[in-house]
C-alpha cells in the first residue's frame, strides 16, 4: 500500500526546504511521482461521485448521506482541472530534472554519472543498443507523449554537451529555474493535492478525516 500523502508531503518539504538536496532529487521525483497517484485516485472517486449523481439507479451511492449541492461544486472542479494540473505537474518533473543534471556537470568530475543520470531520465534517447538503461521508475509510469516531452529536455542537454565537446574553451550555458521560484511552484502543488483529498474525505470518509485532522492537531500541540 502506498504511503498516506500527508507522509509523503512531509518529505517533499523535508527535501526542498530550508534549501533543495540536490543529491535526492530522483527521490523527490518518485514522491512526487506517488502524490500525483493519490491525485489521480482523487480525481477518479470524484468522477465517480458525481457520476452516481447523474444516474442513481444504477451506482451505488458514494456516502450515506448522498451529496448535497455544496459537495458536487467541490468535486466538480476536481474533476475539471486535471489535466491543467498534470500538466503543471509536468513541468515541475522536467524542471527538476535540468536541475539535478546541472547540479552534476557542475560540482562533480565524474562523467560517468552525469551519462548515467541522462540516460535514466531520457531513456528515449538512448541510441546504442548494447546499453541496458534501468530509467527511473517515475519516468515509467509517465505516457508516451510525457515521455517525449521529458525527452525535449534531453535533447535540449545533448545539444548543449555536442557544442562544449566541439569546442572545449566554452563554458556550459544551460538555463535552470530559479530554486526559490521551483519550491514554490511544488508547495502550490502540494497544498493543492492536499486540498482535494481533504474535500473528498471530509464528504466520503469523514470519520476517517476527523480522525486524521485530530491526529494532525496533538501532533502540534506536543510540539
């Protein structure tokens, strides 16, 4: 069973703050990578919640008490974002990958390593056949056309090595994002994972939320 998300959102933060490890960031990746799952799984009870509404004879109801029209306007916009939100999700992905990468090309001198990582996230672009690539397993779970825009990443890094391998006085110039403005946008994210789920299971499984946020609340007053 996959770990809860308030366990899995605590060790994004304990990852990216006071400063981003930049050695875990494919651990940060695969938590964030089992986030979006809990998302998706978020997602999928909503749709069916307000499918049950749509056609009651043939669902069984989603909660005891059915839902009011305060609980469909909540899970509706679930439902309707998902896409938008895969896809800022993505480019968080892609963003922390270019920053693991440069991390390495710049404080190590192991190339081996820095191929290594490459062809773990771009396993796509991996032409030599003799080569067994293990890819990280947020990278497998991703679709085929997720995995081809992981891959404009690659091609952007293979383009940029290509350059300084022709000519060595030059200088690695590969644009990263600000670190502040990427935790940021991954505490956006989290906040609103944590928000869905927290909808859902206030109507779904609401002693189960009570218990939780009683949980939650003696953890801080212990503190």
């Amino acid at each position: 069973m996959a770990p809860p998300p308030e366990l899995l959102i605590l060790v994004t933060r304990n990852i990216i703050y006071p400063h981003i490890l930049h050695r875990h960031i494919p651990e940060l990746l695969e938590v964030l990578s089992s986030i979006e799952n809990w998302r998706k799984h978020a997602r999928g009870r909503a749709g069916l919640a307000l499918e049950y509404h749509m056609s009651r004879d043939r669902l069984p109801p989603p909660c005891p008490r059915g839902l009011t029209d305060n609980d469909r306007n909540a899970f509706q916009p679930i439902v309707d974002t998902f896409s938008a939100i895969r896809n800022n999700y993505m480019k968080i992905m892609r963003q922390f990958c270019d920053l693991h990468l440069h991390y390495i090309w710049t404080t190590t001198t192991s190339v081996n390593e820095f191929i290594t990582t490459y062809q773990k996230y771009f396993p796509l672009l991996v032409c030599d056949e003799s080569v067994v690539v293990q890819p990280y397993p947020f990278i497998q779970s991703l679709s085929a056309d997720e995995t081809l825009e992981i891959a404009k990443s690659g091609k952007r890094w293979k383009d940029c090595i290509d350059q300084l391998t022709k000519d060595r006085s030059r200088k690695l110039k590969f644009d990263i994002s600000n670190e502040e403005d990427l935790k940021k946008q991954i505490e956006a994210y989290l906040i609103l994972v944590q928000r869905q789920i927290d909808t859902l299971e206030q109507v779904l499984d609401e002693d189960s939320y009570q218990q939780r946020v009683g949980g939650e609340k003696n953890i801080e007053s212990s503190h």
